[in-house]
C-alpha cells in the first residue's frame, strides 16, 4: 500500500471513531489509530528522504524517471541499490543508467542531510502536505523541492511579479506601488530574486510588512546574482527561499527557464510589469497560460523596449493591469483578508480555549499540557483528538502538540 493510501485510510478510520457519541471512550482509541499512521509516515519519510535527495542529485533525473524508479521498484531505497540491469529494465536509458552508476559512488547520502539540516533548509517530496498544493497540479512539477524558511496560509493566495532586469524609472515605481498594495491586502509575492524588477517586488513585500518568496535557479547555499545576498538572508523572515536544485547547484543559463514554471506554477497569476519580446517574463507568462493560470500586465508606451513585450500580451489576451485592484478583482480576491479571518482559530469551549493558550509553534507533549493546564488527562486527550479533527491543533511526533493555525480568543460582552 503506497503512503498516501495508508495515511488517507487511517484519516477515514480516525474521523469514524470520532463520530462516535462517546467522546471521552474514543478518544484513547483514537489516539492510538493516529499515532500509528503518524509513525508510519515519519518512518517511511526519514527513510527514503536521502534517496530523493541523492537521486536529484543526478542530473538528468527528473519527474519522469522519478515516477519509473517509484513506479518499478517501489521505493526509492531499493532503486538507489539497484543494478545496471534493473535500472534499465525499469525503463532509464543508457545514458541516465551510466550517471547513476557513476554518481551514486560519490554521494554521501548521511552527509547531504546533515548539510541540509546544518544550513536550516528543509526538503520535500511532491508527496509531502507541506509541499505547495498548486505546484504539484502542473504537469511538469519538480519532485523535490528544497525549501529555507517557511510558508503558511496566507501563502495559498500568491502573485508572481516579473520583469525586466533592466526596470526603467516607470516599472520601478509601477512595482513599488502595485507590490506594495497587494501585500497590505495579504497576498505573497513570489519572484526570481534576478536583478530589476525581481529585486524591487521582494523588497516592496518586505517593506510593506507582506510575505514573499523566492524562486532560485541554483542550489540554496549560494545566491545568484550576489548582490542580492543581504535580500536572500532577508527573505526567509516572511516568506521562503525556494528550489528545484541541489546544494552545490550553480545557476546554469538553462536552470532559468526551468526555474519560471515553479514561479508560475505556485502562483494563481503571473503579473509581468515590464518586458521586451523576448524577455525570460514573457517566458513565464505563456508558461502560466499553459498552466491555466492567469496573465496580468502593465502597459507602457509604444516607444519604450521594455514595454514590448507587455503590451504584446495585452494584445494576445493578458489583463491590462492599472493598480493593484485589477487584480484582485480578476482572481474575485476582494474579499481575501475576510477569508484568512475565517481560517483563524474560534475556541468553542472554556476547554479548547484553556488547551489552545498551552500551544504555540513549539512541540508540547501532553503530559506537560495537562500540568500547566491543570485539567486531567481524558479531558485533555479527549479534547485535542476532536481539535484536532477540527484542524486547530497538530499531532507533530508521539503525543506532541503544535497550533495547526492562528488563534483569535473568545471575546464576551459585559452588560452593567
């Protein structure tokens, strides 16, 4: 049974006993279903996450012959110790089964971990939750993605701005102005960190207070173009540094064009602010139409180079974009800051109220809950296994607690 199937199944098991009237009876029960898939997916994910990561080491080794290596040997750790002959036979061409057997020798899988681990970056597999949900729908998404600082709710609703390198005075002030009002409106701004118009979106969502994250074409423990170095270490305080590539990865010229369909394809548009007709951004924008997402951009004059390209798009279908409203209007985003208050956490009962002021983002165990909340150890396991039905409170390792989203407290009204 592949992991998915397990986890899916256990969730449906779980969410019957919780049905049952019985809560208090239950929940142990409960408990013990879903530690028992929790564990199951922790074992399998430590155990086959070095392989992911050793095999995209490998160039060459991409979604396709991913999905061979899973679809024919099952799991990534028998496929990592697998001959000549099986590697063929799972249907990889000579070439790619000469880098394998060439490769595999000098890749310390123990040691690439704890690099990453050292560094503060963290990898997922297109099968992981925290993976971005609307990457994993575009065809050719990566299969591991290597992630530096965090993204969370807010992040869902995210616009991909785009440019020119060489950003005259009116795309640096139309960028300045249109990022700015979108991060007062909650929306994540993700770019390439690539010089003009990358530039000045990520620092106009800092300076606003928004989140942003950036897409990098080379490998996470370097930064390309170096300028930007104070900006990356900036970045993942609000927001996130991203990539397909591996440490050690440098940007190579075609990493870039690669890099443009992540940027579109986490993205619910992509707004190109100022191009010529050959420009990387107008890479990104038909790579967004492939990917049925949207296509915004800023007119300009008829006599300026850096506006070929928008107004192009503009003529070929893109919405002409004024201010930040056009936007939000197209994506029906009007109403997004009234959407993030709704996913925020509404303790129901004295009892969730007291648990959920014992959580925070840090682990806490549930016998350390029931001490500092005083309450006995039914009510608390009790309690948390239908808060946690409710998606307020995580499940992180054995009996381990997080907030799974923000909290609001109960307000009452004292009439005199």
């Amino acid at each position: 049974m592949g992991q998915r199937s397990f986890d899916h199944r256990c969730k449906i098991y779980s969410s019957l006993l919780i049905t049952n009237t019985n809560y208090t009876k239950t929940a142990s029960l409960y408990h013990f279903i879903n530690q028992l898939c929790y564990n199951y997916s922790l074992v399998t994910t430590k155990r086959e996450l070095p392989y992911w990561v050793g095999f995209n080491i490998i160039p060459g080794i991409g979604r396709v012959k991913f999905s061979k290596l899973e679809n024919y040997f099952g799991k990534l750790e028998t496929a990592w110790q697998a001959g000549a002959a099986d590697l063929k036979q799972a249907g990889l061409d000579n070439n790619i089964v000469k880098a394998i057997a060439e490769a595999r020798p000098h890749i310390d899988l123990a040691a690439e971990m704890d690099k990453l681990e050292k560094a503060g970056i963290r990898v997922y597999t297109h099968y992981d939750d925290d993976y971005p949900a609307r990457l994993r729908e575009i065809y050719d998404y990566p299969p591991v993605i290597y992630l530096k600082g965090e993204l969370n709710l807010q992040d869902e609703w995210c616009i991909a701005v785009v440019g020119s390198r060489n950003a005259t005075i009116y795309g640096k002030q139309v960028t300045q102005e249109i990022v700015t009002d979108l991060a007062h409106n909650k929306i994540t701004v993700i770019s390439g960190l690539a010089r003009g118009i990358d530039t000045i979106a990520h620092h106009a969502a800092l300076e606003a207070g928004g989140r942003t994250a950036a897409i990098c074409a080379c490998g996470l423990d370097s930064v390309y173009p170096a300028e930007n170095a104070a900006l990356a270490r900036r970045i993942p305080t609000s927001g996130a540094l991203i990539s397909e590539y591996p440490l050690g990865a440098k940007p190579r010229p075609d990493n870039f064009p690669r890099r443009n369909r992540i940027m579109s394809g986490m993205s619910l548009g992509v707004l190109v602010i100022e191009a010529n007709e050959t420009s990387g951004a107008i890479i990104t924008a038909h790579m967004a139409l492939e990917q049925n997402r949207e296509v915004f951009a800023v007119p300009g004059s008829i006599l300026s180079p850096m506006s070929r390209g928008t107004n192009t798009l503009i003529q070929e279908g893109a919405k002409l974009v004024r201010n930040c409203t056009d936007i939000l209007q197209e994506l029906n985003l009007t109403a997004n800051v009234q959407q993030l208050e709704m996913k925020e956490v509404v303790p129901t009962t004295d009892v969730e109220d007291q648990l959920l002021k014992q959580l925070n983002s840090e682990p806490l165990h549930i016998d350390e809950i029931c001490r500092s909340s005083g309450l006995p150890i039914a009510t608390v396991s009790s309690n948390l296994a239908i808060m946690e039905l409710k998606g307020m409170v995580k499940q992180v390792s054995t009996m381990n607690y997080v907030l799974a989203r923000e909290t609001r407290e109960k307000y009452s009204v004292k009439v005199n």
